[in-house]
C-alpha cells in the first residue's frame, strides 16, 4: 500500500513527521466518531490490524455530554513516517468517523 496521500488530505505531512520523530516511538491518534457500541472496536481493530501481532496499544475513550459522539485516543508504538500514514489512511474509510487528528 502506497502512503503518498493527496494534498489536502488534512494528514501530517510525511517529512514533517520524519524531522520531528525519531522512529521507532509511540504515536498518539484521536479518533471522533458517532457514538455506537461498536465504534472503539473499529478504532482498535483497524489500528492493531498494523501492528504486530502481540501489540496491545495504550487506547482511552470518552463520550461527548450529549453522548452523541465517542473520542478514542490509542498510542501504538510506529515504526515510521509511513508506518503512520498507513494508520491515518485505514481511519479514513473507519465508518462514523467524524473527525481524525
């Protein structure tokens, strides 16, 4: 899978990440989604499904007051610039996704 993403993607840019990381680290996604019982799942599942197998990324969650939308925070450990950009391009198609950061 190619992480050349199209400008305005709204993503990091890749040398940007690479002149302010030193890989491998650990990289904090926030994930904002309509809230259902399944969101956080999606969230880990797309995230972990990057990883290695035995990987068990640090996540928490939160609900907006109106409980209408869920706030997923996950670190997993990256290996690189694209190492990242793939986990940005599998949240992109995550569905109720609402805002990626």
């Amino acid at each position: 899978m190619s992480s050349e993403l199209p400008p305005g993607s709204g993503l990091p840019d890749k040398d940007l990440l690479e002149s302010t990381h030193s890989f491998p680290c650990q990289y904090t996604f926030k994930v904002i989604g309509i809230a259902d019982e399944q969101f956080i799942g999606r969230v880990l599942a797309v995230v972990k499904s990057r990883l290695d197998e035995s990987a068990e990324p640090a996540f928490s969650s939160r609900g907006t007051t109106s409980g209408r939308h869920l706030s997923v925070t996950i670190s997993p450990d990256v290996e690189s610039a694209d190492h990242i950009l793939e986990i940005y391009q599998e949240l992109q198609q995550l569905e109720g996704l609402v805002l990626l950061m």
